[in-house]
C-alpha cells in the first residue's frame, strides 16, 4: 500500500476572518504564537488547531474511508492470487 498516497495538507483557518495566511517567529516545530495575517488575531498554534477541529475531522474521516476501500481492495486482489487455480474456490 502506498502510504504517501494519504498524506494531506490541511489549511488552518482564522477563527475570526478565515483567513489562511499567519504570522510566527521561529523557524523550527516550536511555534507556540500565531498571528492571523488579515485581522492582526493572536492565537497559541494549540488554539489554532483546536479552532479548526471540525475541519482536521473532516479530513481524517474522508481519508480513513479512502484507506479502508483500498485496504478492501487490497485483500480481495491478495485473496484472489492466493487461490487462483483453485477449481473449488471462486472469490468475485
């Protein structure tokens, strides 16, 4: 299974504006301030990604789905070789 097919990008948006767009000093995973570039909002990053909760959700369960399809598929294609041959047994 292609594990790099799953990954996403999900935009944090402003609370107050929706902006996408924001502000922070530091260059490395230690971000704790954010600023909302359009309307000038202070938010801790843990504030942010609690704001847009809803929105990570959302994403999570579309790609929980998706990867449960293919994992279906996935087995069934593996069932199939498994037995290929067999005159007994038929999997559609």
């Amino acid at each position: 299974m292609d594990n790099e097919k799953y990954n996403r990008n999900i935009s944090l948006l402003c609370p107050t504006c929706g902006c996408n767009q924001f502000e922070y000093e530091g260059v490395d995973e230690t971000i704790e301030m954010v600023k909302c570039a359009s309307c000038g909002r202070e938010l801790t990053k843990d504030e942010l990604i609690q704001e847009n909760s809803e929105n990570i959700s959302e994403h999570v369960k579309e790609m929980g789905g998706q990867i449960v399809k293919d994992l279906a598929k996935e087995f069934k294609e593996s069932l199939k070789a498994a037995f290929r041959g067999s005159k007994y047994i038929r999997i559609n």
